[in-house]
C-alpha cells in the first residue's frame, strides 16, 4: 500500500460575522443598572446600619439620602450611564466582529 498525501484547503467561510443592536444592548445595560441601583436604595433602606449599599452609591452623583431627589436622581444617571456603555460596548463589539470575524 502506498504512502497517501492529503492536502486540506480551507474553504472559505459564508458566515457572516456576529452583530449586537447598539439599542438593545444600551437599553439592557441601562435597565440592568436602574434595578442594582433600586436593590441598592431598598437594602440602604431596610437595613442602614450593615452599611452594604454605601460602596455603590458612591459612584452616582448628587444623592442626598433615601428622598425622591435622590431617587430620581439616581434612575436618571443609571439610564445615561447604563444607555451609554452598553451603546458603546455593542458598537465596539460591531467593530470588531466585522473586522476580525
């Protein structure tokens, strides 16, 4: 029996690459951070003195207290801060993918 060669040759791919809706992931994002920053308000809320809720509420700005300013506050900066990283990680991610996918 003779020694047999094979010679693979890559066929060239008709997938196309992988896409996130800039919206959707920014509106994903964005909810995700108003129901952390709502869970964070209700355990300040229910139990103030373990202290838990005071790391996270540092990153948002202007919050006085437990007070509906605050409350507004804080939904408002979650959306924008939520909206806008999860915009700029799907348009990132679309970068890529067609570039390198």
């Amino acid at each position: 029996m003779a020694n047999t060669i094979l010679h693979s040759v890559p066929e060239p791919s008709s997938a196309t690459p992988a896409h996130v809706s800039v919206p959707v992931l920014g509106a994903t994002l964005a909810i995700f951070a108003i129901v952390s920053f709502l869970l964070c308000m209700l355990l300040g809320f229910v139990a103030p003195d373990w202290g838990l809720h005071r790391p996270w509420l540092q990153f948002y700005l202007g919050l006085t207290g437990f007070d509906l300013r605050s409350l507004a506050l804080g939904i408002i900066q979650s959306v924008i801060f939520g909206g806008y990283a999860g915009a700029l990680i799907a348009a990132i991610f679309n970068v890529i993918s067609r570039r390198f996918g």
